[in-house]
C-alpha cells in the first residue's frame, strides 16, 4: 500500500533547509561522479590537465557541492545562486575545508547573470535547468558569459512518464530521505533533449554529446554515469561557436 504523499513544499522553502551535505542525499552521492564527468569534458575540449588552468562558473551552486570538488581537483570556482540559506551553507563548508581561497559565492539568478560578457571558459549547470523560471533567458545569459570556444557542461531531466514515475511518484514516496522530497520537481518542466538542443543551438551552443545519466557497476560499486539511456536524466555538453 502507497504511503500517503506529505504536504509539498514550495521550491525556495526546500532549498533553504535542504541537506546538501548529509551523506544520505542523493546529490552528495554522485558528486564524484558528477565531477569526473565535467573533467572528461574539459579534457576532450582543453587537453589533459586542463582542469587545473579553468575558473569555473557554477550556475545554480545550492550547497556548493561541486564547486567544492571543482576546488579540490585545483580549479577555480565562482558559484551563484538565489538562495541564501542554500549559500549559507556552501560558505561555511567551503570554509571548513580550507578552500575558500578557490571559490567564490553570490546570491543572483540564472536569467541575468551579474558577469561581463565572455567572463568564463567553462560553465556548469546541474539538476538547475529543470528548476529556472525561463529557460531561454537562462540558456540566452549562459551563452552570453561563456568565452567563444567556451564549454557548457549540463545534465537535466528528460520529461517522460517514466522520469515522473521514478523522481516524483516513487521519489517523493520512498526516498524523502535521500532529498526527494514532495515538491523538489515539477514534471512540466522537465526537458526533452530535443527541445535542450533547439534553445542551445539558437543561442550559439553546439551540442558535442548528449547522454543518459544512468546506474552502472563501477568495482563492485553502483554508481551513475553516462551511458545509452536518457529516459530519465542525461548529461551533455556544447561548445560556444564564435561570432
């Protein structure tokens, strides 16, 4: 028998007291994977090591997860997003881990960035773009910041009966503890990789690679990573075309 769904929450509220750093969270769990995969692609745009040359901008930071792990691996990190508790939070971790010398917090939103045009090479946004109030002005402002010949690095949800089957009707049943908790995803604005790739384009972003995001044994170890299946999330990246 279902277990009744809670009262849902309002996205703000859930992101002001969500539990980025707890070791039972979902997004705690695969930010290494996360993060190998934002590597592989700097490399295969850079070169080898590049990670290490790149300040990265973070568009839709929360807890500062990756913009910490970005750190770790030698790269600089500027993270924005428009919660304050969710910074919060970043700041003071950043600031345990001794690396508040490699990243950067502020409060501000995707759909006009407070950066000067051509400010950063790479720009990573995950699990955001299912959450912005107007994608094409996001993708519009993304495209603006990036450097020509810059690179892109997303992953988002795909909209189909099986991603709101999985992250909504099972997720916010079952997995509360992991952070899916009732409110966090609204279906209709999941995306289609077709529909991604049209605004990408229009905005100067050629798509290099689109990929499910999917369960895999890694050393006897499941973890996610890129794979044949984008039913219900998938990960990509593009290059920004000069003028």
């Amino acid at each position: 028998m279902f277990k009744p769904v809670q009262q849902k929450q309002s996205q703000e509220d859930i992101f002001s007291s969500y539990n980025w750093w707890d070791q039972s969270c979902l997004l705690f769990q695969i930010t290494n994977e996360r993060i190998d995969y934002i590597e592989s692609c700097i490399n295969r745009t850079f070169g080898q090591h590049a990670l290490r040359q790149q300040e990265i901008l973070e568009v839709g930071c929360g807890g500062g997860l990756i913009c910490e792990h970005l750190a770790r691996r030698g790269a600089i990190a500027e993270g924005i997003d428009p919660s304050a508790a969710a910074l919060e939070s970043a700041r003071e971790h950043i600031k345990r881990s001794n690396l508040g010398q490699n990243v950067h917090f502020q409060q501000g939103y995707a759909e006009t960035l407070p950066y000067a045009d051509g400010s950063f090479s790479v720009i990573v946004s995950l699990d955001v773009l299912e959450h912005v109030q107007d994608l094409n002005s996001t993708i519009k402002e993304i495209s603006r910041v990036l450097a020509p010949g810059g690179i892109f690095i997303f992953d988002t949800i795909n909209r189909t009966f099986l991603s709101r089957l999985a992250l909504i009707w099972i997720g916010e049943r079952f997995f509360r503890k992991s952070g899916l908790v009732p409110g966090l995803h609204d279906y209709h604005h999941f995306i289609k990789p077709r529909e991604l790739r049209h605004v990408l384009g229009a905005h100067r972003l050629e798509v290099q690679e689109m990929s499910g995001f999917m369960p895999r044994l890694t050393r006897g170890r499941l973890t996610l990573g890129p794979g044949w299946f984008k039913g219900v999330s998938y990960v990509g990246y593009a290059l920004k075309k000069s003028e």
